[in-house]
C-alpha cells in the first residue's frame, strides 16, 4: 500500500510570521533565512512562497545557485561567505552578497577583479566564538575592504547572539554592547538580529534583521512554543493509523520489550518512523493527535512505525489521521518543541530530518 505520512506545508502560516518578524523592527529589512533546505520544509517552496521577503541567506553555494536558477531575484546571502578564492567567480556570477569573517576572505577579495563590486557583510565575533573577526582586528580589516576595488560601498557590518534563546540571560546585552562600541566609528549598514533577538529586543534592532527558525512557526527561546509569540506552524507531519489490536495487562509492546501494557488497552499503529524523519528517541509519553485528540507514544519508535495507546480516543478506526506535530486551529495543534522535549533534541533538528520518502504538499 502506498504510505500515508505526508508533510504539510502552510505556506499562508509561512507568511504571517515573516510579517510578524517584519513588524518588529518598522522601516527595517528582513532576510528570510532558508538554509538547510528551508529548514527541511522545501528551498524553493519556502523562496517561492515568501515572495515579498527583502532577501534570502543560505548556508552553501549550491542552494544559493539552486535559487538564482529558479529565478529568485532577491538578494541572496552566502552566511559563511567563500572558502576559496575560485568561488568568487560564481559569487560575481551569480550576483550573490557574501559574509566575510576572517583575514583569509579580505585577501581573497583583495585579489579578485570584477566589473560590479560584490556586497559585502563583515561578521564581527562578539562573543559567539565560531565565525567573525576578533574586535581587535575589525577597524583594519573594515579599512581594507572599504578600499578594495572588488568590495562595494557600504559594508553590512553583523553579529551574531549566543544564546538569545534564553529570555533571562544578560549575555545578550553584553555582546549587544561589544557591537556598538566597536562599530561607533565604522560606517556600514547594521545587522544584528536572529528570530530569538527579533522577537526579544524592544529597541534598536538595526537595518537588517535575519529570522530564521521563527519564519517556520517553532520557538527559538527554550521552555517555549511558537504560539507564545504569535507564530503558526508552517509544517504539518501526519500519517494514519494502519493497525488497532487489544492488548491485555502485560503485553510487551514493541521492539525489546521495552513498554508493558499496564492494563487491558487498544494499541494503534502508525505508519511513521524514523525512516521518514520521526525522532528514534522519543519516549513513552511523547504525544501525539488521532482525530484531534491527545495519544501518547508507546514502545520504541521503529524504521516504519510506532505504536500509540488509543485507551482515550473515541472511537478510533483504520484510516484515522494523526498529527506528529504542526497542525491548524481547525484540527488541532500538536507544537514541535514538545515532541523535540520529549525526544531529548530542538525543533530545528525534526524539522530538517523529515526523509524524501514523506510527501510533500502546501497548503494555502
């Protein structure tokens, strides 16, 4: 039989939360962030869908190229910019905006000869300590790139947050601080905002905000869900149930035996799994939507299927859809990060490993 999981992709869900990301910083521009495929919702569903964004960034060349071949017009920014100088070619070609974040990159420019100068966005490491320029070097290597002839005027000058995803945590305003004091006397246009910052900073959020996870309808701040702050889900994974058997106090269910009906229950099969993306981690507990009511997950998750204790549903039947996360106001919402919760991971990652085998469809 064909398999009936399926991801659902709302795209008008999609569009309020970008304009709910645009709304916080009035007269501001927002960069879609659409790597990892989207975020595992589709690259050219997302671009497509998302056509009043101001630009897209992405993680590699190849989706950078895959979007400009489709014929996405907007700025399209490489977040880790080049790592060889022979990629300059195909930035200019393209006409792709880069993230310059080490010395090594400043050269490469330096060498590099092109008729239209190429847009730059010079990442200052503020306390993140993964990619951007040590603060003792940005003044220099911001005079060197305002200077090279393959560089256009003015620089985008970003940060990056470390851990905005925590509402409580003051060490957003101390690398908020580092940016300002070392960018006072640099000119360029300012870029500092990821989802979490978005939805948290009340002031002063700069030119050019970058949501990123928040456009996708899930939370970017621990020990909250989407809805705390207005957002929709954009992806919906369903499938059906294929099997219902009454098991009796004492069945093992499962692979290894490892969950133990309690008492005389109906036990229902879904025709989901980690070969289509569902957490092998998630625990006993974990919940999930049978006709809009709350099951939870029994035994370990396999490569096709897992098993749902149905004691509370009513009247279940072959066929009945079910919600691993996502969801309308219509049919119920099951919010990711509680699956991610009790699957011991985040959001983002469910997100990006739904399979190829999962059918995608959009909704408006």
């Amino acid at each position: 039989m064909s398999r009936p999981s399926r991801a659902i992709i709302n795209l008008a869900a999609l569009r309020h939360n970008y304009q709910l990301a645009k709304s916080r910083n009035p007269g501001g521009l927002a960069m879609a962030v659409i790597k990892a495929n989207g975020y595992g919702h589709g690259l050219l569903t997302v671009a497509n869908g998302l056509g009043e964004a101001d630009a897209f960034a992405v993680a590699s060349m190849d989706e950078a190229i895959i979007l400009r071949e489709a014929g996405i017009a907007q700025k399209i920014l490489l977040l880790a910019g080049v790592c060889a100088a022979a990629e300059l070619s195909l930035v200019d070609r393209y006409r792709l905006d880069i993230v310059v974040h080490c010395a090594e990159q400043v050269s490469m420019l330096e060498s590099f000869r092109v008729q239209d100068p190429l847009n730059v966005w010079l990442k200052i490491n503020t306390g993140m300590n993964r990619l951007g320029i040590a603060i003792a070097d940005v003044v220099s290597l911001h005079a060197r790139l305002t200077a090279c002839q393959a560089v256009a005027i003015p620089l985008v000058l970003m940060t990056h947050f470390a851990n905005a995803d925590d509402r409580r945590d003051k060490y957003l305003q101390t690398q908020r601080q580092a940016f300002k004091q070392v960018t006072a006397s640099l000119s360029g246009i300012k870029s500092i905002a990821n989802s979490a910052a978005t939805l948290f900073i009340e002031d002063d959020l700069g030119d050019w905000i970058r949501p990123g996870i928040m456009l996708y309808g899930a939370s970017p701040f621990i020990n909250s869900i989407g809805s705390d702050d207005g957002l929709k889900p954009v992806m919906t994974l369903e499938s059906a149930l294929i099997g219902i058997r009454q098991q009796v106090t004492g069945d093992p269910v499962g692979y290894g035996g490892a969950w133990v009906c309690p008492q005389d229950m109906l036990v229902g099969v879904v025709a989901i799994g980690y070969g289509d993306g569902y957490p092998w981690h998630a625990k006993a507990g974990t919940p999930v939507m049978v006709n809009g009511q709350v099951a939870k997950l029994v035994g370990r998750v396999s490569m096709d299927m897992i098993t749902v204790d149905l004691t509370n549903i009513k009247k279940p039947k072959l066929g009945d859809k079910v919600i691993l996360w996502g969801g309308s106001d219509k049919s119920g919402i099951l919010p990711i990060e509680e699956v991610a919760s009790s699957a011991g991971t985040i959001s983002y990652e469910l997100l990006c490993q739904v399979t190829a085998r999962v059918k995608f469809k959009t909704s408006d």
